[in-house]
C-alpha cells in the first residue's frame, strides 16, 4: 500500500545530507532499522522508487529520513533536493533491513549509518545504550551526521574516523589494522553498513580476525 504524504519540515544536517520529516499516516507503523521504498511525488518520477531507512522511532508524530543528496547523479536524491515544505513524497509499506540484535559494535561509513540511527535512538530512549559502541568513517569533519546528537547519546563509546583530513586524532580507515587496534572482543555482535567496498573489506577483517558470521548484521 502507498501513502502520499505532506513534508512538514526539511532541515539541513551537513553540506550533502538532509533531514526530511512527513506526516505521519495513521496506524502507520515500523521498527527501528526498517526501511520504506520512497518516489517523489513529480510528474515521470512516481515509478522511480528508491529505498530509505526510517530516522525516526514509531512513538514519533512524524515520520522521518535522513537522505544523502547526491545533484550530480539527475536521479532521486536530486529531485529530492530539489523539494520544500509541503511538497509530497510517495512512500511504501516497511519492510525489514537491520535489525537490533543484541550489544555489539556498529560501524557505519558515511550515509550508511542512517540504518543506525532510529536503533541508537530507541535503544538511548529507552536507557539501554549499554556498551554499544560506533565507530563512524567519513571523508572529512563536514561530513559527519548528527555528530552532537551520537555524542550526547553514546559519549566515549562514539568513534570518529576521518580518511581524507588532517590533523584528526583518528585519521586512517577502519580496515584490519584499526579493528585490531580497536576491539578486543570479536565475540560480540558486528553491525556494518556503508558503500559496499566498505561493507566487503570490513565483513572480511571481521571474519579473518575470528568474528563468529552469525554474529555480523548488515544490509543485505
């Protein structure tokens, strides 16, 4: 079943990234992790259906995106950045992506912690952050997705690695050598997501350091 829905708020995360807040339909619910597909609501971009993971938690009044906007690519990020307040979005029924298991490591590279989000978000809620951890690549500072908010929910236990700018007190990339450096228990629960370059060389360093593959969730 699809929804057309109303954008009630459009906000400025990063330099790239917007988040998208809709209204929400009644009845309308998801777990946190899940995503929808989503259309612009233009004339010819209707059937252009891409998929996006839900920000927001099912307690929320709204219904929210976080979207890396990509203008060079003519497709729908584009056209959705090309939208305002009021404008209409097309989306789907949900269906499942990542889904919260137990305490364990997420990493993230760049808009592939948008999965992460309504999961740290309900688990911080509901006072059950614990020892989860995340440790989140980006190019450069600038690039960096809702920096304060993980910040104010997980302190010490929010990583940032920064690849292509210096000085960072953690530049380089989360390949074997970090998560050698960096996790001294492989017996936990792994959570990847990113461009798949990032999610393969990650899943492998995973896997060759003794990580049980049962224990590592990804998008698939």
């Amino acid at each position: 079943m699809s929804h057309t829905l109303k954008i009630q708020e459009i906000r400025n995360l990063t330099h790239d990234v917007k988040q998208i807040r809709l209204a929400k339909p009644e009845g309308y619910t998801f777990t946190p992790g899940q995503a929808t597909e989503v259309a612009v609501d233009r004339a010819g971009w209707t059937d252009e259906k891409r998929p996006f993971t839900f920000s927001s938690l099912v307690t929320d009044p709204w219904l929210e995106f976080v979207i890396k906007i990509y203008p060079d690519h003519k497709g729908v990020t584009e056209q959705i950045g090309q939208l305002s307040e009021g404008d209409t979005l097309i989306i789907g029924d949900p269906w499942g992506t990542i889904e919260y298991k137990d305490e364990g490591i997420f990493l993230a590279g760049g808009a592939g912690v948008t999965p992460f989000i309504a999961i740290l978000r309900d688990l911080h809620r509901k006072g059950e952050i614990g020892n989860n951890q995340l440790i989140f690549s980006n190019k450069t500072e600038r690039d960096i997705i809702l920096k304060e908010e993980f910040e104010t929910m997980l302190g010490e236990q929010f990583v940032n690695v920064i690849t292509d700018e210096k000085p960072s007190s953690d530049h380089g990339a989360i390949d074997k050598a970090f998560l050698t450096s960096n996790i001294k228990d492989v017996s936990q629960a792994f959570y990847v997501c990113g461009p798949d370059p990032f999610n393969e060389s990650i899943m492998a360093a995973l896997e060759e350091l003794g990580a049980n593959p049962d224990a590592l969730i990804f998008e698939k």
